[in-house]
C-alpha cells in the first residue's frame, strides 16, 4: 500500500499544468484526542492521495494542523470526507486569498507530539478556556479602544512583512519563545487592558489565549481565523482593513498581499522590498527577502559565496554537502550576520 509520495517536486508540477485544473489552497486545524495519530496519519495519506490533494499536515494526539492544496472539481469530495470524521464536521476552513496552482508539490503527513511546538506542559493548565473569538468587525472596534493591547503571535519573519496597525510584534524566532516575553512585557497590564492576539490561521492563539488567561489575564481575546479570514470577511463586508503588507504563509507562494503597502527592506541593500526567498545554494537555502536587482546581483543567493558554489558544476556542488546538513541558521530567516541590513540580536 502506497504511503508515501512516488513523484518528484518537478514531476509533480508537470501534471499539474498538463492537468489543466485550477486547485484551491487552504488551510484548517483542529485540537481534539487522537488516540493512535499514526493509524490517523496512514488514513489521512490513502484517503487525501486519491484525490490528489498535496500539502503539509502535522497530526499528533492533540489534534490536526493542515495547510493544504485540492483539486477543485474535487473539492466537494474532499469536503465530505472531512465531514466524514466526527471531530472535523464542519470544520472552518481558511481560503487562501490568492490562489497558486503550484502552492504545494508534494502531499506530507507527519506525525508530530504537538501540531505546534509551543514547548508548554499542557497538563498545568486548562487548554480549552480559551479566549474571545473576535469576528474582523468586532476586532476592528475592540483595537480602536485605548485600552486594548494588540500582539502579533508569530515570529519576527513574519511580521517584518505585514502586521496590524499598532500591534506589538515580539522579535523572535519561535511561537515557544514569544510566550514568556510576552507575559513578562505586559505583566502589569493583566487586569486593565484588553489582550487581543492573532496569527495566520488562529491556531497559535487558541493555545496563547488558554495560556495568558491561566497567567492571570483577565481580558483575553483572540481574531478567529487569523489574518486569512480577516483579510476575506474585509473584502466580502466593505470593512476598513487594519492590516498593512503582507500575510506571510508557508507554502512556495511565501506570502499573500493583505494591502500595497511595503513595510520591510531588502536584507543585502535595504531598498524596500517584502518578497521573501531561499538562498539558491542548497548547502545554505536560507529564508531572507532579497529584492530584484540583488537576486541578478547575487544569482539568487545570499551571499558572494553562495553565488561562487552555485555556479560550480553540480558535482563538485554535491561534493561539498556530501555528509553535512543545513545548520539551524536556516531558520534564522535573515538573521545572518553577513546579511549587513538586519540587526542582529
């Protein structure tokens, strides 16, 4: 039984254009008991690979957190098997607001001990008394009042490129490591202000909210569907929209324009810019926002010496990663220190 993908990314993008079919991307999650995540893993794979669905899935007793692409002639059927599970029955599901046929090429489902590393003990507190969902209407009026704090829940990469007016956006590299700063930061605001989180899709904050109100915070609330549903219930009712730049996503589209406002710079020459990439050089491939006379300048790399390895043949190419691995300053996103536009911590 095939659990597993059988085509190349390369491959997979070429039956996508000879398909000749649009694809819907989206994303959804879930916190409920999975008893066996593997099992649920497994029929997730045979299921969602019959019907060509691509995307990355994390599965762990907790629950489920997909972001994913469908057919969508086969949208329906999707839809209906996830009817089809009690704890997904009508579930929300966020609709990228601009679409990309190619936004994932393959269909991965991992098993996962947490759907998102927050690193708390959830045992220690209530996790399902969480905070007040908010609607983009209500969001709106609640952040025009004084007394209300608005904090970005996602890191530093990607609030750098778009985030709302006014919101305080921790710089960090983590959901986990944003949790204490946050606490510690407005410790003396537990009681008289109004605590309003959001994220892409919601999901960090359904955890954040549950753990600020066990730290105290007595006014706690979170934007329901993240910025993805408020950047679409904007739209479709006419609302004044208070996000500025772009919704970082994490997909090959990298971002979707929330407003035309361009609110970050170029790392290697600091001209305005917010369209982010991978280093070209695969021994690197870090996360930095390069803009279009740098990528010509640098061959798409991060650095002259990218650009120098990268334009060696691809064996001695293979040569020099042959028994290394990508350090974590992959996932530094722009925090390199040859990266001379960015200050680092």
């Amino acid at each position: 039984m095939q659990l597993y993908n059988t085509l190349s990314a390369q491959q997979r993008a070429a039956l996508i254009d000879a398909a000749g079919e649009e694809r819907l991307t989206l994303s959804f999650y879930a916190y409920a008991h999975i008893d066996s995540p593997e099992v649920f893993r497994d029929l997730l794979f045979i299921s969602w690979n019959a019907l060509d669905v691509l995307g990355r899935i994390y599965v762990a007793q907790e629950g489920v957190n997909a972001q994913l692409s469908v057919p969508a002639p086969k949208f329906d059927a999707f839809k209906t098997h996830l009817d089809s599970i009690d704890f997904l029955n009508g579930i929300r599901l966020n609709i990228a607001i601009e679409q990309d046929n190619k936004s994932f090429l393959k269909l991965k489902i991992k098993v996962r001990n947490k759907i998102v590393a927050d690193g708390l003990n959830d045992d220690s507190f209530d996790v399902t008394n969480k905070g007040v969902h908010l609607n983009a209407s209500e969001f709106n009026k609640l952040t025009n009042q004084e007394n209300t704090i608005v904090v970005d829940m996602r890191n530093h990469y990607e609030s750098e490129i778009g985030h709302f007016e006014g919101a305080i956006t921790p710089d960090v590299d983590t959901f986990r490591d944003s949790l204490p700063i946050i606490e510690e930061d407005l410790a003396e605001h537990k009681e008289d202000k109004n605590l309003v989180m959001y994220c892409t899709g919601g999901i960090r904050c359904e955890k954040a909210s549950a753990y600020f109100k066990h730290k105290g915070f007595k006014n706690v609330y979170q934007l329901e569907g993240g910025i993805i549903e408020y950047a679409r219930q904007v739209k479709n009712q006419g609302l004044e929209n208070k996000f500025i730049g772009k919704n970082f996503v994490f997909d090959e589209r990298r971002s979707e324009t929330i407003s035309e406002d361009v609110i970050a710079r170029c790392h290697q020459c600091g001209s305005p810019c917010d369209t982010h990439i991978n280093c070209d050089n695969e021994a690197c491939h870090l996360l930095f926002i390069q803009c279009p006379s740098c990528a010509e300048k640098f061959d798409n790399c991060c650095s002259e010496a990218c650009a120098e390895i990268i334009a060696l043949p691809e064996a001695e190419q293979k040569a020099l990663r042959k028994g290394k691995q990508n350090s974590n300053k992959i996932f530094k996103k722009g925090r390199a220190h040859h990266l001379k536009t960015i200050q680092n911590p």
